[in-house]
C-alpha cells in the first residue's frame, strides 16, 4: 500500500471510529464535547502528555478523554516482534483495534484472530483479550469506548521499573482453558 493510500485509509478509518463512538449518544441530552474545535495530530505526536512506553511498547494519545468529554480515547500504537499485553479485561469500555502495519494475532474469549494492514477488530467489554506482534514490526490504532481511566493507567504502568522479558510474559497470555468468563489470576482487572 502506496503511502498516499495509507495516509486516506487512516483518515476514513479514524473519522469512523469517532463517528460509531459518538453515534449512540448523539441527541440523547449528552453533553457537548469538550474539545470546541477541531485539531490535527500529526502521525509522529501526541497530545499533551500522552506518550507513553510500557511494557517496551511506545503508546501516543491521539485523541484525548478530556476532549471527548470521557466519551472515548484514542491511541497509536508502534511494537516490536512478540510485543502484546497479558491477558485482560475491560469491565466498562469497548475496545476497536485498526492494524495499520505489520500481523497481529488477537485473542478475544478462546477466538483468536490474524489481522493485517488494513483490518479492524471489535473487542466487546469484559471479554478477556490480548494481542501479540507477529511481524518484526507492528502499528495500530485502538480506541476505548467510554475513556475510563484508561490514560491514568497507561500512566501508571509507564511508570513502573523495566520492560518485562518475553518468557516471563508469555505464561500470562493464552491461557489453556476458556471455561471461564471471568478473570483468572493470569487476567489483568482494568
């Protein structure tokens, strides 16, 4: 895919994401957004405050809670071979991933999933899920509908001490059973 064809793809991809994210609450009485105007951030930033390396990965805030008045967050997401976190649930927000580079295998409940460039995956809420980069480089976008406190977190683990190994990781991620829904000891609670 030529570079003119990735930039208009991202743009589509991204203006629909925003639009199925702040269709369910258009004229219901929600609250305007806060962001009154409209604002670009450019492939390579971030907003104010939102990068973030976890895990080894470097995460950037595309599109901030505040600005959609906690209505939905969006990332970008650059990793490397073998990259993904342990498996987890979200027990208040969807989540949307958009592959923009590289493979990743996903998996959401006991389904597991191979995307590419190009692909779009739906993450229903407490469904535990994770991913893990297949290529020797992987991007993506994702957003968290509603925002939650998802940004704080990202924080808060930025912050923690060295990126895990890679073996150490893995015992946390396809877990052998899938009987139940619920988190396990090998789930993160988010």
């Amino acid at each position: 895919m030529d570079t003119d064809a990735r930039r208009t793809a991202l743009k589509n991809i991204s203006a629909t994401m925003m639009g199925l994210a702040l269709a369910p609450h258009a004229g219901l009485g929600a609250s305007p957004t806060a962001q009154k105007s409209p604002f670009v951030v450019r492939s390579a930033d971030a907003r104010p405050g939102g990068r973030y390396r976890l895990m080894g990965f470097d995460l950037a805030l595309k599109v901030a809670s505040q600005d959609t008045d906690g209505q939905v967050s969006i990332f970008g997401g650059s990793y490397r071979k073998h990259d993904g976190p342990p498996l987890h649930v979200h027990y208040a927000q969807d989540e949307v991933f958009y592959i923009t580079e590289g493979e990743f295998l996903v998996q959401v409940g006991p389904e597991r999933f191979t995307l590419k460039a190009g692909d779009v995956i739906f993450l229903p809420r407490n469904i535990p899920h994770t991913f893990l980069t297949l290529s020797d480089t992987g991007r993506m976008l994702f957003m968290t509908h509603p925002s939650g406190s998802i940004e704080q977190l990202f924080q808060e683990l930025a912050a923690l001490p060295l990126r895990p190994r890679w073996k150490t990781r893995r015992k946390f991620m396809w877990p052998t059973s899938s009987a139940s829904s619920g988190p396990s000891s090998r789930q993160a609670r988010v």
